[in-house]
C-alpha cells in the first residue's frame, strides 16, 4: 500500500504538471487560434492515445453506453464546463484560473448530499463555508468594477462537478475507457458542428479578446501553432491517464491533496512567461481555498 501511495502521488504530481504546461500552450494560444481548434486537435489525439492503449493492453473499445441520456448531460456539461475555463484563461492569470477552478470539491460535496444522498458532517460544512470565502476574496464582487472572467472557472468547477457525479452514478456499468470516449467523441462532434457555422472567421468582428478567441478563423497550415496543438492533444492525453493511474492504485484520501500543486506551477509559470501578478488579496484567497 505504501509502495502504491508513492506511486500514485508521483503520478499526481506528474499529471498536474503536464495539465499546468497545457494551461500555458492554451493561454498562449488564446490570441492567434480558435477554442474549437483546440478542441478538436486535442480529441483527434486523445482518441488516438486511448486507443493505441486499449490495443496495446487488449482490451475492448466500447463505444455504447448503458446510460445514454445521463451520457449526453455529461458530456454536454463537461464540453461547456471546459470551453468556460479555456476562455477564462484569455483574460485571468493562470493561479487565478486554477484556483477558482478548485471549488469544485465544494460543489462535489453539496451535489454528492443532493443526489448521492450522502452525510455531511460539521466539519465538511466548515470547509465548505471557509473555502467560498476564499473565492469571495479572490473574486472581489465589486459591482461597479466586477471581471467577468472570474465567474468563468467557477462555472467550470460547477458543471465538472455535476459530471463527477453523474459518473459516479454510470460507473456501475459504462468502463472509465468508454467514459472517456465518450468525452473526445462529442468534443470532436461539438467542436466539428460549429467550425461549419462559425469557423471561417467570419463572426469574428469583437475587439474583446476572449469573444476573438471564440470567433476566430481556424487556421490549418503548418506552423509553431500546429505544433502546439499537437501537444495540447498529447498533454491531455497523458494527464488524464496519469490520473486515471492515480486514482486506481492509491487511495484517494492520500493522493487527492497533491493536486493542489498546479496551482503552484500556475504562479511559477504565469510570473515566467506571461508576467502574471497576483495582489495581496488574490494570494489570501488562494491560501483560504487550498
């Protein structure tokens, strides 16, 4: 157990640094390429991988699921949870992103009460309670001068959190692997359907950063850009199985903290490459939620 706690800690640890660089190759690319790009290189790629894998250790594909319309709410809250996050990252610094992102645990908490019916003690709720003043403080509600952008994570943490559970409740039946199909699969579809309306820039007349990052022409010659796509697609890939390995070889009260260190590489990384500051207020938040 103890062997396989190290293991899963190091494959923790390794999986939220590969998702960290990820953050930075989308926050970069967020001013010369398309989201729905993005998406779509990183679901070609990740459906590569996971099938090469499948292959490699002989196991089934299977596409079908046993909960077909559960399937679509999941899939359809995780595409829209991460296209929120993707485009937060155009206009927050990557710690602010990642942290605020971390709510989720709070949402998993109070979903897993409302539909799981599970207990929750005093001290969850403390927790709970203590964490959304954390984001209170980083978001800084002003309304005459509130960010749009920060609402952007919060609702990513939120409908991640209603797909965690929903998979909880399909993971009885429908494998992790077919799960994660699942997941490429309609991001491709999703990211595919709307390149056909809004893919050749010609609804790109925003000024506004992140509506360009939505609107904007995909771009298909090769170049640094494409080369970065693909790496997006392979960071995905791997994070997600490192995880996976995590999760399944150790126990998940023991690894599950040491997520929190992306946060760490954000602050590294942002100050590094994009100059990122984060104020007083932004790092006592920060603190209050981890």
């Amino acid at each position: 157990m103890f062997n396989n706690s190290k293991k899963g800690i190091f494959f923790i640890i390794f999986g939220m640094t590969v998702f960290s660089v990820q953050d930075v190759l989308i926050k970069y690319l967020s001013e010369s390429t398309s989201v729905f790009q993005i998406f779509f290189v990183r679901s070609i790629i990740g459906l590569l991988l996971i099938s090469l894998y499948l292959s490699i250790t002989k196991q089934k594909i299977i596409f079908k699921s046993q909960y077909p319309i559960l399937t679509l709410i999941r899939v359809m809250l995780f595409f829209s949870a991460f296209l929120a996050f993707y485009v937060s990252l155009s206009g927050l610094s990557l710690a602010v992103a990642n942290t605020l992102f971390f709510t989720s645990p709070f949402f998993i908490t109070i979903f897993s009460m409302i539909f799981l019916k599970e207990k929750i003690g005093i001290r969850r709720w403390f927790a709970i309670i203590f964490g959304f003043i954390g984001v209170i403080i980083v978001m800084n509600p002003k309304i005459d001068d509130f960010n749009f952008f920060y609402i952007l994570p919060v609702y990513c943490a939120l409908c991640y959190a209603l797909s965690m559970i929903i998979i909880k409740i399909t993971s009885d039946k429908d494998s992790v692997y077919s799960q994660i199909f699942h997941l490429y699969i309609s991001a491709l579809i999703l990211s595919s359907l709307i390149s056909l309306f809004i893919g050749d820039g010609s609804y790109n007349n925003f000024e506004n950063t992140a509506l360009q990052f939505l609107f904007r022409e995909w771009q298909l010659s090769y170049n640094i850009n494409t080369l970065i796509l693909l790496f997006i697609g392979l960071a995905g890939g791997i994070g997600f199985f490192c995880l996976h390995q995590a999760y399944r070889i150790a126990s998940p009260p023991t690894i599950a903290p040491f997520e929190y260190i992306i946060i760490i590489w954000s602050l590294i990384f942002g100050w590094l490459i994009f100059e990122d500051t984060v104020n007083l207020r932004n790092i006592i938040g920060i603190f209050i939620i981890v």
